[in-house]
C-alpha cells in the first residue's frame, strides 16, 4: 500500500509523465485488486488514455485487463458491448498495430459476429501495411472456413486471398470441393495446372493434379460448365505423351457420366487409333472392352427393348466382336506409330493377315501402304526385305507377272537419288528375283544373272548363284566364260576356285583344271590359298603320279616359297617321297634337311621319325650319325630323350659301346634319377652287358651328381 500511495503521488505532481503511469502495471496483474475495486482501476486506466492515447503499453494493458472481466461471461453480457467499444476506441490510435487487430477479430469471432468479424478483418488489411497482412491472414481464413460462415462470403475472401498467396489454391479447391462449388474448384484447378510456376506447397507433381482434375470432372461431370472437360483432357493428351491411355479413358468416362455413350464410344476409338505405347493401349483396349461389355449387358437387363435398342444391341455386340478379334491389327499399329519405319512390323502385319476371311486382298492393301511409308534412310530393318516379301507375295498366289513387275521395280530401287546413302542389299535382291525365274524359265534366269553381275560386278554372291546356274542349265563354254570373269574381277573365294577346277575336271580338261588352281594360288596367299593347294597337290599326283618328275619338283617349289611353318609339314613329306620314287638320294636329304628347319618344333619329332626311317637303308652309317645328332638337338627334353636312346642303340648294334656309353652319359643330365628310371634302368642294362664294374660304378656316380643338381635346374 505505501508503494501505491506513493506512485499515487508521483502522477498527481506528473499527470503527462509516462513513467508515473508504470503504476497501472500492477493493476492487471494484481487479481485482488481488481475484484475489490475494478472500476477503481478502468478510471485510472481512462485517465491515463486521456492524458497519453498513443501509448500502446497503455492501450495493450488496458484491453488485456477488460478483456479479463469477460472470463466467464455469457456472449449477451452488456460487458462485452463496453469492451468492443474499447477495442474501436483503440484503433482510432493503435490502427497501425497488428496485436490489437488479432485481439479485436478473435474477440468478434467468439461472439459469432459474422459481419462485425468480416468487416474488422477488411478494416484491419486496409490499415496495416502489406508488410503485416501475413499476420491476418491466417485468422482471416480460418474464420471464413467456419461452418457458420455463409460460403458465398468464404470464396469472396478466399479469392482476396488467392490475390496475395497463389501458392495456397490447394486449399481453396478443397474448399470448394468441400462445399460442393465443383465447377469452380475444376476451374481453379485447371488454372493452377496451366501455370508454369505453380509449385505444390504439398508436394504434388503435376501429373498428380491433372489425375485429380480428371477425377473430379469424371465424379461430377454434371456440374462442371465453366470448363471445357473435353479440350483440357484432349490438351493434356498432347502435353502428357506418357499418360495418354489413362487421360483418354478419363474423357471417355465423363461421356459416361453424363450419360453420351455414344460420343463415349468415339473417344475410346479415336484413343485405340491414336496411342503410341502399348501400355496406354492396353490400357485404352481393356477400358473399351469393359465399357462395351457393360453396355450390352444393360441392355440385355431389359425385358421388352425396342426395334432401335435391338439395332443398338447388334451393332455393339459386332464393335465388341470386331475390336477383340482386330486386336493384333491395332497393336501393331501401335508399333508402327512409333516407328512408322520398322520393317519387322510390317512383316508382323503382313502375317496377321492369315486370320481374315480374305487375306490376300488387306495383304496387298499392307504392302502398298508399307512402301509408300518407309523411308529407307529410316528404314529399321532390311528394307530389301519389304520389296523381296511384296514380291514372293504374288509369286506365292500364282501372279507371276505382277511378281515381276514388284522386282523389276526393287533392282532399279537403287538408283533413286533417295537411296543413294540408304543400306539396301541389291543383290540379295537379285538373288531372289533369278531364282524366282528359275522355277518358270532357266533361261530367263539365266539372263537375269547376266545382268545383274553386269550391274554388280564386284559381289561375290551373285557370281556364285550365276556359276551355279551355267554349270546347271548352261553350256561348258558359258560356264568357263563366268569363272573366268570372276577370276578376272577377283570376285571368286577358294571354294569357288576349286568349284571351277572340279568343273574342269568332270569335263575331262586337266590340264584346264590345274590351270584354274595356279590362278587361284596366285589370287590367294597363305593361309587363304590351303585348301586350294591341299587339292591340287592331290589332284596333281593323282593324275600323273610320280611321272613328271620336274614339273612336280617345280610344283612342290612354288607351294612350299611361302608355306608358314603351320602347313609346311605333309609338303616336306609329299616332296621327300617324290625325290625317294624318282629322284636323288642327294635330293631327298636335302628335302629332309630342309623341312627340320621349317616346319613347326612340335612337328620336328614326327619329321626326324621319318627322315631316320628313309635314311636308315639309303645312306651310310655316318650319315644316321648325323642325322641323329641334329635329332637330339630338338627342344623337346622327352623327344629328345627317346633319339639319344635309339642313337645308343644303333652305336651298340654297331659295337660301338664307347660311343654308345657317351651318348648315355650326354642324356643323363636331361633325367632326373627320381622320374625318368627307365632311361637310367636302361644304361644300367647296357653296362651289365657290355660294361664292367668300373663302368657301372661311373654311371653310378653320374646318377648321384644327377640327382643332386637336377632339383636345381628347371
């Protein structure tokens, strides 16, 4: 009491000082005083207004304490008009302050004072700079959501509000949609949809709004007037190129809702025709299919239907039957759609025709549309392969003439300016085209080769069919007349080389014959020319055996000049066999000695095997010796093993037992005593027979210093 008699005193010496008035703060917050003597404390309050209206610290504190007096009060009380009034005299100086607007709106709401609150929110955006609206305008939309609220003034507000905050029209359509306003949550949902800039503030992409534009105008198709349903669903169609099947069956359904199956039934055919995915196709087909399926069993629901519904009835039951049976037709188009180029889809077209009642007439209608819409530098496949089927086609059904007609026009395909960088196998075609004459007139075909290779010079594949075709149907002269052009061109292979030495052959020209493979071998290098030169070899010595001695030394030459080490082998021995039959035995070790050095090391083996064998009664012992000392020079330790033993041998045959014992101690140090005991068995044999004690025990010892180093050696 003395602290508030004396701040009493301070404002009855300083009524216009604002620190006196500090001592209005303890009124608000002393409870018992305001109960003993609350109009005590409005007087001080009035008369410290009086004295300073701009003060929001007085203002604030006087409205917080008058609002206290209502706790408690029912909404009629006379109290709250006196506190209202409070409010409004406030404002008159505190209009620029957000706090004592929030607190008179709140105050208005409690009392359902819809127009009041209304107004007092318009009043407080109007005095409050933009800056501050934020503050407002969630209390202003919360109050208009109110179920109180009419909802003509919700919207009224809410488009205000969609002025200052765009991005929160999620929440106005939900209202709207809440309310049964659908035509105008579609449209501003169709709006917010168009704008490029709109970010959903929950998180939605904007296919997730056109999916709920489209279920909303599907629901309640009925009330939508303000939008164009059909334009929007057909506009998202274009824009949306992955969700075509779902937007289409989506304006399909509203038809349905409002009951327009007919134009419902257009879109879904106009959808079937105009998808480019199979997903969206089979998602259009199976909606379709429904869609009819339902129709018809409404109608068939009916018990007296009428002359019109019968019709009806007939002719969706024929749509039904029609798209179920045409669904391999439509879904390759589908295909063709997107690449309108595929060649393989037209083929698959092409086949599908086999199910119709008249298959050869839509196939025809097929290739002529697949011609005239393939670009072959687009073509994705082998666009010979569209002109070869179109042709066979006609050939398959007996029209020879058109047959020909097709061809004709596939093998002048190629000098069209529009082809000259497309990939088109001419040839291939040619192929076709002369034997498909060769079933009705050889000799037309036979000319058709001759002119095609005229056209192709260069391509190997249709030289080989024309062979084929004068070798068959033509004369001796025509068909050596071909291979000798395509040895002329350089178009042959070896196969055909040996195609025409044969050729010659059954005609009994030999010599002809012979002279086709030296054109082949000098046509093809190793190893190219092998199989040419494996046959003529044979064929040679066929014939004349070992007869022309000289011409077959120069043969063997020319065949062995550049022969790899790989194909050098049966040559040598061809050779060495040759000079043993009718040659020099001067010659034959001379052939010998130079396949050692030629042909592969793993065939050297095989080749001392056989010179030793040839030598052994031709040429003096000497001679073996060195043929046998070259021999156990070979890389191969185990090769070379069994040579230095069949040299022991021969030395012992020979009685030669000194040089037979070197040979054994020269091959011990390539055996290890713990591997190779039938190597040291064997010397031990040869010791005890032609040995002594002296000898086994040197053996003995080499064996010892073998075993001893050769873990050493690898």
């Amino acid at each position: 009491m003395v602290a508030t008699e004396t701040l009493e005193d301070a404002i009855s010496g300083n009524t216009d000082g604002l620190n006196s008035w500090r001592y209005l703060n303890l009124l608000p917050c002393s409870t018992e005083l305001e109960r003993s003597d609350p109009s005590k404390a409005d007087l001080l309050y009035r008369q410290a207004l009086n004295e300073n209206p701009g003060s929001y610290k007085l203002w604030h504190g006087y409205l917080l304490f008058k609002t206290k007096q209502l706790e408690g009060k029912s909404p009629g009380d006379p109290l709250f008009k006196s506190v209202i009034a409070s409010f409004k005299e406030s404002l008159v100086f505190m209009h620029r302050m957000p706090r004592i607007w929030i607190e008179y709106c709140t105050l208005l709401d409690q009392q359902l004072f819809i127009t009041d609150t209304r107004r007092a929110f318009d009043k407080a955006l109007e005095s409050l700079p933009i800056t501050q609206h934020h503050r407002i305008w969630p209390l202003y939309i919360n109050f208009v959501k109110r179920d109180h609220v009419p909802v003509e003034t919700a919207v009224r507000v809410f488009k205000r509000y969609m002025q200052i905050k765009p991005e929160d029209a999620e929440d106005f359509i939900d209202y709207l949609h809440l309310n049964n306003r659908i035509d105008e949550a579609a449209t501003l949902l169709c709006d917010i949809i168009n704008r490029s800039n709109f970010q959903s503030k929950r998180g939605k992409t904007k296919d997730e709004l056109w999916e709920e534009l489209c279920d909303i105008v599907i629901e309640y198709a009925d009330q939508i007037q303000s939008i164009n349903v059909e334009a929007i669903l057909l506009d998202g169609i274009s824009r949306y190129a992955d969700q075509q099947g779902r937007l289409w069956n989506a304006l399909a359904r509203y038809y349905v809702h409002l009951g327009m199956f007919a134009s419902a039934r257009n879109v879904y055919d106009q959808a079937i025709h105009s998808v480019r995915t199979k997903k969206d196709f089979v998602e259009v087909w199976e909606a379709y299919t429904n869609f009819q399926e339902k129709y018809l069993e409404r109608l068939l629901e009916q018990d007296d239907l009428t002359q019109e519904q019968m019709y009806d009835l007939q002719i969706h039951q024929a749509s039904l039957e029609e798209l179920i049976k045409d669904n391999g037709f439509l879904l390759n188009r589908v295909a063709l759609r997107q690449n309108p180029h595929n060649i393989r889809e037209w083929q698959k077209r092409v086949a599908l025709c086999d199910q119709l009642d008249d298959p050869n007439s839509t196939k025809e209608e097929v290739f002529n549309e697949a011609i005239q819409t393939v670009d072959p530098k687009q073509a994705l496949g082998k666009y010979e392969d569209l002109w070869i089927d179109y042709a066979t086609f006609y050939a398959d059904i007996g029209n020879k003439y058109r047959a020909r007609d097709i061809f004709e026009k596939a093998v002048k395909i190629k000098e069209l300016k529009d082809m000259r960088d497309a990939k088109y196998d001419l040839a291939r075609v040619w192929c076709v085209y002369i034997e498909f004459e060769l079933h009705i007139n050889p000799t037309q075909a036979r000319d058709l080769a001759k002119r095609a290779s005229g056209i192709l010079r260069r391509n190997l594949r249709l030289w080989s069919l024309y062979a084929d075709l004068e070798e068959n149907y033509g004369t001796f002269a025509s068909t050596k007349a071909v291979y000798d052009e395509m040895l002329h061109n350089k178009t042959a292979t070896p196969q055909l080389i040996l195609n025409y030495a044969e050729f010659l052959e059954e005609h009994q020209y030999f010599e002809e014959s012979f002279r086709a493979f030296e054109r082949g071998v000098t046509l093809f290098k190793w190893p190219y020319s092998v199989p040419i030169w494996h046959t003529y070899l044979n064929k040679f010595f066929t014939r004349y055996g070992f007869k022309k001695l000289d011409r077959a030394r120069d043969l063997l030459e020319h065949c062995l000049e550049d022969c790899p080490s790989a194909y050098a082998f049966e040559v040598y021995l061809l050779y060495a066999k040759l000079e043993e039959e009718k040659g020099l035995l001067s010659r034959v070790h001379q052939v010998y000695s130079r396949a050692v050095t030629k042909i592969e090391p793993k065939r050297q083996g095989d080749l001392f095997k056989i010179y030793l064998t040839s030598m052994m009664k031709l040429v003096d012992v000497d001679k073996i010796r060195d043929i046998f000392t070259q021999a156990i020079k070979i890389p191969d330790n185990k090769i070379a093993r069994d040579f230095y033993l069949s040299f022991a041998n021969l030395e012992e045959e020979l009685g030669e037992n000194e040089r037979a014992r070197e040979i054994y101690s020269n091959c011990s140090q390539m055996c290890d005593p713990r591997i190779d005991k039938e190597f040291w068995n064997l010397w031990l044999e040869f010791e005890q027979r032609c040995g002594s004690l002296e000898t086994i025990d040197d053996m003995l010892r080499i064996k010892r210093s073998v075993e001893a180093i050769q873990p050493h050696i690898t």
